[in-house]
C-alpha cells in the first residue's frame, strides 16, 4: 500500500515550512508532505505522484496557484482536492477558486486548527468524489438508463423488475414474471422491449450481473458463492456470461477494488 499524499506549494518559505510542520505533526506518518516552491516544480511532482490534497498559494511568480489549479484540471486524470490560500482577502480570487472546484480558501496567517480542520474536510470530499467515479465505473449504464426513466414505465413493467430484484437469487423465467404480473407472456414480452429498449432475458441477467459486481467488489465470498447467490449454480456458465457482458472474469473484476483501494489509501 503506497504512501498518501499532501503537496504545499508556496514561494514563501516561512509560510511553506511553517504549514508543512503543522501537517506532519497532525498526519502522524499517515501521509507524506511534501513542498514545492513553485508551480513549475509542483506540476512536476503532480504528474509523477498520486495526490490526494494540494494547499496552495495563490500569488506567486511566473505560476499563479490559480493557473496550477487550472492546468491540473486539464492534465491529470485523478484530480486531487485543492485548497488555496493567500494574504489578500479580494472577491475575484474566491470566485475563481470557486470556478474552479476548489475546497476552500483560507487567508494567511492560517491558523492551526482552521488548517487542519480544512485540510479534513478536502481529504473527505476527495474521498466521496473517489467513491462516486467508481460507483459509475460498476454501474451498468444500460440499467440506469432504465431506472432514469422508471417513473414512466408501466405498472407492469414495474411490478416486473420489482419481481427481479426480489428474486435475484433464483432462476427467473419470462414465463413466471409474466405470470406475475398477469399477462400473457409474448405480450409482456414485447410490452417490457418496447418500453426498455432491452429484451427481458437480458435485463436479468444484466441485473445478475450488477448484484455480482456488488458482491465481488464488497465481499470476500468465493466467485462460486457469488455465482449461486446470483441464481447460476454452473459457475463455468456465471464465468461465460460475466465475461461477455463486462470484458473480464470475475476475478480480474474484483481485482479491481484492490486497485482502487490502492488509490485513495
């Protein structure tokens, strides 16, 4: 498990040093802190190494913080959380760190407390935006833009995936949800595609899937168990289709999490 990551970049080294003391007393060894006294020297370090937190001055020379934050924006693909600070308190500078998704904008001197109580709060929402990347990386946008639309949906339609959801664990035939929902089975058949752009055979095991990802991701349990807990007891056959619907097997899939893990450790 790799080191995380705080970066100070200011072009006063009173005030550099000063917070890099604060923050290495507070991490506890928890993170790494490390400092550049420009913005040239801090994009460097930005490319080279996972970031979760930069602190940076807005005025400085030749590269302002407002312009490292910018070029950040259009260079890194993981974006670090960004609080800026600066000993002028002027309206442009706040709507600009606005702009540009920072967390907060602090005023020298900043504080003890005030900083470290900043600095939890970006480390947090860095977090949370971590989270949210990955969850929509699993998600199956096929079946969300089902459930965008859900309102609009027939009851039957409804009561049908309902009866999926409920019941993910067994073998789930057009047949008996058909029944379930009192229609004939070829109508309700062309009803779900028509109204789901998606034929009701592979809903489920879209659905299957998704629940198999959540397991893989979130749990320990054997790839077998999985399987069974997602209504396939021929785990060669849960392999096959996992494989044809998500590119991967199984355990490539779950491999994932410890990657992401890796990330925002």
């Amino acid at each position: 498990m790799r080191s995380r990551t705080i970066l100070i970049v200011d072009d006063e080294p009173r005030s550099r040093e000063g917070i890099k003391k604060i923050l290495r007393v507070w991490a506890a060894g928890q993170y790494d802190i490390l400092t550049a006294s420009n913005g040239g020297t801090a994009m460097q370090i930005l490319e080279k190494i996972p970031v979760e937190l930069m602190i940076t001055d807005i005025r400085m020379p030749e590269i302002s913080g407002l312009t490292l934050v910018r070029q950040m924006r259009e260079r890194l693909q993981r974006q670090p959380s960004v609080i800026l600070i600066s000993g002028y308190a002027q309206f442009e500078y706040a709507l600009a760190a606005l702009r540009l998704s920072v967390v907060d904008y602090l005023l020298k001197p900043v504080g003890r407390e005030k900083l470290i109580a900043s600095v939890e709060n970006a480390l947090k929402v860095g977090e949370e935006q971590e989270h949210i990347v990955f969850m929509r990386k699993m998600a199956d946008p096929q079946l969300m833009a089902i459930r965008e639309k859900e309102a609009v949906l027939s009851d039957s339609v409804r009561q049908a995936m309902h009866y999926v959801e409920t019941h993910i664990e067994e073998a789930i035939s057009l047949q008996g949800v058909a029944g379930y929902v009192h229609l004939n089975g070829s109508y309700f058949s062309a009803l779900f595609k028509e109204q789901c752009q998606m034929n009701f055979s592979e809903y489920v095991i879209r659905r299957k899937l998704q629940k198999a990802k959540e397991l893989l991701l979130k749990t320990n349990l054997p790839i077998a168990e999985i399987a069974s807990r997602t209504g396939y007891q021929r785990v060669k056959y849960f392999n096959k289709l996992f494989k044809e619907y998500e590119g991967m097997s199984p355990g490539r899939y779950r491999s994932m999490r410890n990657e992401v893990e890796a990330q925002i450790q």
